[in-house]
C-alpha cells in the first residue's frame, strides 16, 4: 500500500464539518495517527468517453424509482460497485428519464449558446403571449394539471392547502432535482391549483394581498415539515421565462450553491415581484404585463428563433 493510500485508510472520522455543492462535496473533520487532519472529498466530473457512454446504462445498479408522470420518471441509483466492507453503498446518482422525448426536449438540453433579450410590453403582447397560448394548447401542461387534478404524483404531494377560498389552494412538491434527502440542497415547487396565471407577466397589483399570504404559507409549510430548516433559510423566486406555462414557486435553501436557474435573466425573487406590484402607479388592474424584462434564451429555442433573432435582425418576428 502506498504512503499515500496509507494516510487515507488511517483517517479517523471525528464529524462532518460541512456539505455543498448540493451536497457533491464533503468535508470531514478527524485525525490521523493521533494528529488532526481534514478531508475533503467531492464526486469527479462524468467519464465522457464514447465507449464509457455507451455503456453508461447498463452499468447502473440499485435503481429506486421516485415517480412518474406522463412522460417524465425519477430515479436514485449507483453507478459504483458495492463496497461489501460497512455498508451498502448509497445512491449517487440522481436520474431524469424522458421517454418518450421530443425535439423540444433535444433542444431544451443541448448545449447552446445564450442570449440575453429584452421582452417589451408590446412584445409580449403581440408575439409572446400568442406563443404561451400555442404551447399550452399542445398539451405541455398535461403532467402539471395530472398532478393538480389528483391523477399522479399524489405520493409526493408534500402539503396540499386548505384555503377559505378555494381558488387559492396550492400543492407543494419536492423538485425533481432535489435528491429529497440532502436537506441543504432542499428544492420544493409550489404548484397553485387556479389556472388563469401563466406566468410572472399575469399578476397585477390585485394580487398582492393573496401572493403575501402564499409567501407566508411557504415559508411556514417548508419549515414545519423541515424542521431544521427555519424560515430565514429559504429562498423564493419565479422563472420568467418558465419552463412551463403554469404559475409556481420555487423554495430553495440558501446554502443551495446558485445555478443557472437562480441566476439573473432567469430568476426573479417572489419578495421583489410583491414589492414591484405593490408600488406600481395606477389602479388594482396594473401589472407585470406592462413592464420590460430582461431575460436569457438559449439560441435553439423558438422564443430566440422566431421572435427575438428576427427582431435583433430588422425584419418582422414571425408569428410563433
């Protein structure tokens, strides 16, 4: 065994000191032959050799299924061999399956380079919103309404609210990125049970009063069912643009390393939009529809296609 190997196999563990990354990366605090000693271990970057790849599924073992809907499955899985020494080796894979896909999937996750827009008023009106109508038309929301309607995923269904008003009942889920153990990575999506709000772009200054009371039910739900999670360690924000044409809340712990998807041009925090709404001039009809929002789009995409490259480019955007 070489000296190397030596000092790892002779560490002691004392605690776990810390955890990141979404929980990617460990810090071990112990000591070796006696003297302190840290240990910082975080998982290697996929193997992308076509031979490796080719393999890829067939080398997964252990598979837990979490659930489906429609089209989408979610796994835990390993891809490393069973140590057979303590324990079982845990899961280290968190899997996405979309089966069957589409070309609007192939797109969505294909590396492309992103563009950042300018969505005036007039823009949304006249090319934006006709192309939210278009998708919801296809049948993109068919896995959020199943949910809503009690049709699948009812086994994850974390908290499903009563209000006085029933209009403003929401269910309140796990992500499906969120691996639903590691509770510094916590991921949850609150999926409101009303349909006439299909984005950011559709509240206006009447709903204040019931996006306030929504903040503060989150906040209470998330830290009644996680305990040690207390209020001021959660994050709120709305995509603009979503991934789907159905209002929800993403609920995040603030140690939950900043992605893509938290980022400027794709996240907008819950608190903010409440604010803007709430000091906006005019009357209870006033609303997001009627501002200007910068936002990412990724070049493959029909918004930057057909809208956005048009326009950049001087001729008319198509209608989508």
């Amino acid at each position: 065994m070489s000296a190397i190997n030596s000092l790892l196999t002779r560490f002691k563990l004392g605690k776990l000191l810390n955890q990141d990354q979404g929980g990617r990366r460990i810090i071990l605090q112990g000591t070796i032959s006696g003297e302190p000693a840290l240990l910082l271990a975080e998982r290697g970057a996929f193997d992308t050799d076509p031979a490796h790849l080719s393999s890829f599924s067939r080398l997964i073992t252990h598979v837990q299924n979490l659930g489906e809907n429609d089209i989408y499955r979610w796994y835990l899985a390993n891809s490393l061999p069973e140590n057979g020494i303590d324990q079982p080796t845990p899961p280290d894979l968190k899997l996405n399956l979309i089966y069957p896909c589409t070309e609007k999937h192939i797109r969505k996750y294909s590396f492309q380079q992103a563009r950042s827009v300018c969505e005036t008023p007039e823009i949304y009106i006249k090319y934006v919103r006709p192309y939210m109508h278009k998708c919801r038309e296809e049948g993109r929301l068919n896995w959020v309404f199943n949910i809503l309607d009690g049709k699948s995923e009812q086994e994850n269904v974390l908290y499903r609210s009563s209000e006085a008003d029933k209009k403003d009942d929401f269910l309140l889920l796990p992500d499906l990125n969120w691996d639903r153990k590691t509770i510094s990575s916590l991921h949850l999506l609150a999926l409101p049970l009303r349909r006439d709000i299909w984005s950011v772009r559709d509240l206006k200054k009447r709903d204040v009063p019931w996006l306030r009371h929504l903040h503060a039910t989150l906040a209470a739900t998330a830290s009644s069912l996680y305990p040690e999670v207390e209020s001021d360690m959660l994050k709120f924000y709305i995509h603009y643009q979503p991934t789907y044409y159905h209002f929800h809340v993403h609920i995040v712990h603030v140690n939950l390393d900043p992605s893509g998807t938290q980022a400027v041009g794709k996240a907008l925090g819950l608190g903010e939009v409440i604010s803007r709404l709430d000091t906006m001039e005019g009357g209870a009809e006033v609303g997001m529809e009627g501002a200007e929002l910068t936002y990412t789009v990724g070049e493959e995409s029909e918004l930057w296609k057909e809208i956005f490259l048009p326009a950049k480019e001087g001729s008319e955007p198509k209608a989508v």
